[in-house]
C-alpha cells in the first residue's frame, strides 16, 4: 500500500508531502517504529501526537495527524483513532477469511494453535502477542500483509458489548468461543452479562465454534454452530497428563488421533478441539490435520516449560481467572516429584473475589500438590481457608518466594507460576535464576 492511498482512504490532505513510498507497517509507539513505518498517534493518559517528530526521527516515514504540523509527509484527518480504524477496515476487506476469537481463558492459546495448524496451509496472519481490545483489533487489521488468505484474530472483553464493537470493525466469517468464567466480572457486572458479551462473537458470522457444554446458552442465535468436547461433533475424549506433556484423543466420526502435545495442561485439548472445528468449517480434514500439533511448543508465559538447575517451571505467569487456575491445578497435581504450585492474585473480581478465591482454594485443597505458595492481597482468602495445613504459605515478597524453594532439598522439583498480568509473577522466575546462577 502506498502512502499516498492512505491519504484517499482517509479522505485525509497531505501535508508537506516529499515521496510516496509503500508503507511497511502502522505503528502507534515512537519508541518501535520501522522502515517505511507510518505513525498514527492515538489520545490516552498522553496526546500521541506529542511524539510525531519522535517516530520520525526513529524510522517513521510518514505520520497521520488532527493538527497542520510543519514536518514532512503526513496526513490531516478528523480523528487519528478512526482514521486507524478506517485503515483496518480496508485491510480486512483483502483477507478472504477472518476468524475471531474470544473466550474467558484460552483464547490466546487457541489462537497460536490454530495460526500454527492453519499456516501449513494458507497464508496466514495473527494478532501479535495481546493486541485484542478496541485499539489492537484494528491495528492488527490495518498491518495485514499483502496476500493473507486467513486473519486469526484474538478479541478480548473487559465490559458489556466490547466484543459487538470488534465485530463491527473486524466483521468476522468464523466465531470461536473458548469458555465461560467469572474473568472480569469486576467490571461486566454479572456472569449474564459476561455470556451476552462473549456471544456476540457469534453476531453475522457463517460458523459459530464453542465447547458443547455451552452451546445451550446461545441456541436462539441463528448460526452453523459446531461443538467440540464429550459431546460435541469433535470429541475429545481420555485427556491425562503424562510424562512428556498432556495426552488425549480426538475423533470426527470414525476418524480419530490419539495425540501428544509437550505442554502440561488439560486444557490445551480443549483449545485443539476449537481447532479441529475450525478446520472442519475450512473444508480441512480435522483430524488428519492436527497431528502437526506434537510438534507445538508452549509461548511465554503461556505454559512454557524452563529448566532452571533442578527445577522444571511451567510458566503460566501471563494470566489467571479462576477456571484457568483450577484446569491448571488438576494438571500439575499429575506430575510426578515435589510439586510446587506459586500463585499471585487474581484480579477484576470485584465483590466477588472472595468467593471465586475460596472456590480454587477448596480444589488446593483436595490436590496432591506439595507446596502452596502465595503472593499477594486477594489470596489472603485461599490461605485463610487453607492456613492450617503446613504447605501452604503467604509471601509479601517474591524475592523470598524464590529463596523458600532453594531450600527444598529434594533433587527433582516441578514448579507451576500463575498469576493475573497485573501480578508480575514471571519476577518469582527471574529471582530463582539468579539465586541459581549465584
């Protein structure tokens, strides 16, 4: 795409234009801007557009602005948000498929496990990293790369009706629901609202994709729905952990895999299930096609396994709500070895944090996992509810979290970090390799 379309597509003027160049990619951080990269500053807690000489003296070859700046190659627009909007609204119109994603935990997952399937196949194209709110959605659309035939797209809600906003902007063909919880019920208000929001994932799309077990929450929607689970059209069936990771097999009809994946996680199996839909909507074998999943690795923070001196760390440290802490739980505590389970707050539960904390301490409580680990003010409730048993410990420091397990003696440890994002739990990882490398 050329500067200079940009200019027609916004309607916008250009502004003390030097060159037409093709554009490499739309950023709204000065701080990483590339080649040929256009810069569109966006209002927060700062005016972006404090930082337009930044990202030109950075990289940036062009720049999108509301106000007449004496520097070279911009564009004057009404409202730099809705021109970046404007922008991925165009892009998406080249993709010929868009899939959306959203869910109370696993979207990301579900998101990498497709985009790794999917891109044997197509060229394809994914929200990077967490960019899935209303400034990530269409950023992620305006940088779609020319010749994309899929767009996978994460889209995350942290109110009533986010995800009906995405959608109009994103208009996607296939919906995928990963789950149900409590996730941010601080600000939803109430569990109704939460299923209201996330099934608007379903608004205008050809094929709905979600767990079987939800489907009777959206059945008056007018979709192709396809289920995954015990019940569903995928079935997923006999999921344990094993040494190498997490086992399960999943089956379409007659066709079935029995598939290893090196993750230690019950729940990835549920996010291959999305996928297996997925590529049943596509026209794609879905069972054949995910046997390239034994080769899929885990991302940060996201299950990830380290080997730090003795010690094995899952690190899911990215996030937590309570139905990914439990689905965790039921998975570690299968490991073999001292198992060591480290948990940071999770947030957005408003009143009902208490509850929701005591719930996953209830499921502590019936594990076999060693050792307990606690940091922060919200899990005050697990350690209330469990604070007579020796194994569980509240820390105001995560430093010392890490020193706590140098001191167990045992030679083969496994160590599960969780945590909300907010939390930083990922630090407890970084203090034990110091204290390893000491």
């Amino acid at each position: 795409m050329k500067f200079s379309e940009i200019a027609k597509i916004l309607n916008g003027e250009l502004l003390n234009f030097k060159e037409d160049f093709e554009v490499s990619e739309f950023t709204i951080d000065s701080r990483k801007v590339k080649e040929n990269s256009v810069f569109i500053p966006l209002k927060g807690n700062r005016d972006g557009h404090q930082f337009i000489d930044d990202a030109l003296r950075n990289g940036a070859k062009g720049y999108i602005s509301e106000k007449i700046l004496d520097l070279p190659n911009g564009i004057l627009v009404k409202d730099s948000y809705e021109g970046l909007i404007d922008i991925g609204k165009y892009k998406r119109r080249q993709a010929e498929t868009v899939i959306g994603i959203t869910g109370s935990s696993g979207k990301t997952s579900t998101k990498e496990l497709l985009n790794f399937v999917l891109k044997h196949h197509f060229n394809t194209y994914a929200t990077i990293g967490n960019l899935n709110n209303e400034i990530g959605v269409p950023l992620t659309l305006a940088n779609i790369p020319e010749n994309t035939e899929i767009v996978i797209l994460e889209k995350g809600a942290g109110k009533k009706d986010d995800i009906q906003y995405l959608m109009d902007i994103s208009k996607p063909d296939i919906g995928v629901l990963t789950s149900l919880a409590e996730a941010h019920i601080e600000r939803f208000g109430s569990f109704e609202n939460i299923v209201i929001t996330k099934g608007q994932i379903f608004n205008g799309v050809k094929y709905g994709i979600l767990p079987s077990n939800l489907i009777h929450y959206y059945k008056n929607k007018e979709v192709n729905f396809i289920t995954y689970g015990e019940d569903g059209l995928i079935n997923i069936s006999d999921i344990k952990i094993v040494k190498e990771g997490t086992e399960g097999v999943i089956s379409y009809k007659s066709d079935r895999i029995k598939l290893k994946i090196p993750i230690y996680n019950i729940g990835v199996f549920k996010n291959i299930g999305a996928v297996a839909s997925v590529l049943y909507t596509l026209d794609l074998d879905p069972i054949k096609n995910i046997e390239v999943l034994k080769d899929y690795k885990g991302f940060e923070g996201r299950g990830d396994i380290k080997h730090i001196g003795r010690y094995l760390i899952i690190d899911e440290s990215y996030n937590a709500n309570p139905l990914s802490v439990k689905n965790s739980i039921y998975s570690f505590e299968n490991l073999d070895g001292i198992k060591v389970y480290i948990l940071g707050d999770m947030l957005e539960l408003g009143e009902y944090s208490r509850e929701l904390h005591i719930e996953v301490a209830k499921v502590f409580e019936n594990s076999s996992i060693d050792y307990i680990l606690l940091y922060g003010n919200e899990v005050k409730h697990i350690y209330n509810h469990l604070k007579d048993k020796k194994n569980v410990i509240l820390f105001e420091d995560k430093r010392k979290i890490a020193e706590f397990i140098k001191d167990i003696t045992d030679s083969e440890i496994k160590i599960l970090v969780k945590g909300s994002r907010g939390m930083k739990m990922e630090e407890v990882i970084e203090y034990l390799k110091q204290l390893q490398e000491a």
